[in-house]
C-alpha cells in the first residue's frame, strides 16, 4: 500500500494542477484510474499504465521506479 502511495503522490505532483481528464487521455486511461493512482487506491498499477503516465507526464521513467520502491528497494532498476 505505501508503494501506491509514494507513487501517487510523485504522479499528482508530477501533474502540477494539469487537467488530469487531458493527462488521463494522453496516458491511454480513464480518469477514474488517474484518481485511483494519485490517491494510492491502486498500488501495483500496470507496467503500460506508469509508461502511458510517464510520458504524459514527461516524468523519467526512473522516478517512477524509485517512488514506487521506495528506501526499502534502492537497487530496484529498468
């Protein structure tokens, strides 16, 4: 659950008050699944669905990476 929320909290700030309907569509999903994310409801989303969101976003892919394993996993790497 903490790995969720690291995530979405790096995805919301990442977003900055973006229009998360624009960025959802960018990324190939619903908003809903955008809320879920952002709010840590969803804590092991898809590969595709982090990838859409990375580049919708123009956030590393590694960032994500490092959000979602947190300290516990620093050796976790693409």
């Amino acid at each position: 659950m903490k790995a969720g929320q690291r995530l979405g909290a790096l995805i919301r700030t990442a977003r900055a008050g973006r229009d998360p309907e624009g960025i959802a569509r960018d990324a190939g999903i619903s908003p809903e699944t955008l809320r879920k994310i952002e709010v840590g409801r969803m804590p092991s989303p898809s590969f595709g669905t982090v990838v859409g969101l990375c580049g919708a976003l123009g956030l590393p892919m590694q960032e994500a990476v490092d959000a979602w394993g947190g300290a516990d996993n620093q050796q976790m790497a693409i």
